[in-house]
C-alpha cells in the first residue's frame, strides 16, 4: 500500500518597498504589517534606515522593508541612506514601488531604469487617488505603464485603505517557495531601543522647524525594564551648538514638551509605564563624518 503524504509548501521571501519621500510608503507599510514600525510625518526623509516589518502565517512570510524616500544626496548622510535602497532592489523576491498622483514619471529616469533591469516582479502602487478622478487616473496610468512596462500597476489610497486587499494576494502569488527566514514569533529586525530612538526622532521632526530635525540624531543610552516601569535615557545628538538652545528652548519648555509626547507614544508602544530623561549634546557636523554614520547605524 502507497500512501502519498502531501507536505504544505511554504513561501517565504523579501517584499521591498521603495519610493520618492512622502508618497506613502511608511503609512503602507504599517497597514501591511499591521503595526507602527515605521515612523509617518509629513517631512522629507522621516525614515532613515531600512525597517523590516514580518506578516508570519503557517504557510509564508513575507518580510516587508521599508525604505528610504529617495533624494540627490547632500550629505554623506543621505549617500549611506540611498545604500539602504539600492540594497533593497538587490535583495528583493518582490518589489513594491510607491507613488502617488502628483509624482512626475520623467523626474526619476535613473531609478526607474535599474527597476526595469531587475527581473523580478513589481507591483506598482499608485497611491493618494483618493485626491484624483477617473480621467485624470487613466491618464497618470498610461504614463508609467510606458515608464515601466514589466510592472502591474494597482492604484491605491494607503490612507483610506482603498485597494490595500488586493496586495497581499498579489504577493503571495509571486512568493518563492523557501522556509521561514527569520523565527515565525519575530515581528521586526530591529530592537526596542531603535523604536524607542524613532519615536523620539518623530517627535523632534513634528515639534522644530526647519534644518534642526534634520540635524538630530537619538541615541538611547539606557533602557531598563523593570518591574513596572521601563527608565529610558536618550541623547539628542545635534549638529551645531546653536541647535542645542533651540531643542532645549526657552526655559526648557520645548524639551518638555518633547519628553511628554514622546513618553506617551512609547508607552503605548510598549504598553508599560516609561520614565524618560532626554539630554541634548553637540556632535558636530556627524551627519558629514563616516565614523559618525556607522556609530549611528549608517
């Protein structure tokens, strides 16, 4: 007597997501993996490293990477950032590229000349067509379909979650069959003192103006879990002297409100009671200093 036992396949691989800065690609990927990995502000180069966020089912997992706006670099900073995308296109089983109704095809020939030379799928999402109409849609579609014709194109609204269910199908569609590459209990490649790190960095980006948010850096120092209460100690690292006042502000007003926001955030985060103490130090011009870069993760 013969007796075929069928073993389940299972897929697993890499989903990439990459894009201009502000086009959604962080508000997606958290509706994809379901939790705020990925820090969302409305200013250009909000995420700064590459996040992977893991959706782990019996039969597939899917590591989703969430990347880098892409940017002409001005800063050594910003060349080790782009790194983190070229990565992600070399890696990628798939590859989901974000944009929205505003963005202009012409504007990025170079990327969209190396997303036509890898050869593996992309699924290009449309984002923001909640802003459009239909004429205007098929138009901003015959346009990249021209641009990138190996892509599927899907247009979506991340923010109003239009659309969203028909991506992952699509993934897993094109999923390789592999085993798990990371542990099925494992939700992100990064540690609680990055998020902790981002949280704060979120905050910084939505309370100052101008050049400052771009010039801090947030390094947790400390994180202790006690029984009930976790005690964070963070510095905000700033480029120049002058940026120091302006995050301590007058009266230390400014920092306070900081620390608050931020502890509210964390605390929700890791749904536990948070101490937090912030100190702001000079690391001047670090974001220009390799050494610096690669102290900071870069």
């Amino acid at each position: 007597l013969q007796i075929n036992i069928c073993k389940m396949s299972h897929k697993s691989g890499f989903v990439n997501i990459i894009g201009s800065p502000n086009v959604g690609k962080s508000t997606l990927m958290n509706q994809l993996v379901g939790e705020k990995l990925s820090i969302i502000t409305s200013k250009m180069q909000t995420t700064r490293h590459r996040i992977m966020g893991m959706v782990n089912e019996d039969d597939y997992q899917i590591v989703f990477s969430d990347t880098p706006g892409i940017i002409n670099p001005a800063y050594r900073l910003h060349q080790n950032m782009m790194k983190f995308v070229s990565e992600a296109l070399k890696d990628a089983d798939v590859v989901l590229m974000v944009t929205d109704i505003y963005e202009e095809p012409n504007k990025m020939e170079e990327r969209l000349v190396q997303i036509n030379n890898i050869k593996v799928p992309t699924l290009l999402l449309l984002n923001k067509i909640d802003l459009s109409n239909q004429k205007t849609l098929e138009a901003i579609v015959s346009q990249w379909k021209l641009k990138l014709p190996n892509a599927q194109i899907l247009p979506i609204s991340a923010l109003h979650k239009m659309s969203i269910n028909f991506i992952l199908p699509k993934i897993l569609e094109w999923l390789p069959e592999n085993p798990p590459y990371f542990d099925k209990e494992q939700l992100t490649n990064k540690s609680m003192r990055f998020f902790v790190s981002e949280i704060i960095r979120e905050k910084i980006l939505l309370i100052y103006q101008k050049e400052v948010p771009y010039s801090c850096e947030v390094v947790v120092e400390e994180y202790k879990d006690e029984e009930k209460i976790v005690k964070i100690r963070a510095n905000i690292m700033v480029s120049r002297t002058s940026q120091k006042s302006i995050v301590i502000g007058h009266l230390g007003k400014k920092i306070k409100k900081l620390g608050t926001e931020a502890r509210i955030d964390i605390e929700s985060f890791i749904s536990k009671k948070v101490y937090l103490d912030l100190f702001v130090k000079v690391d001047k011009d670090w974001r220009d200093k390799e050494g610096k870069l690669k102290k900071y993760g870069y």
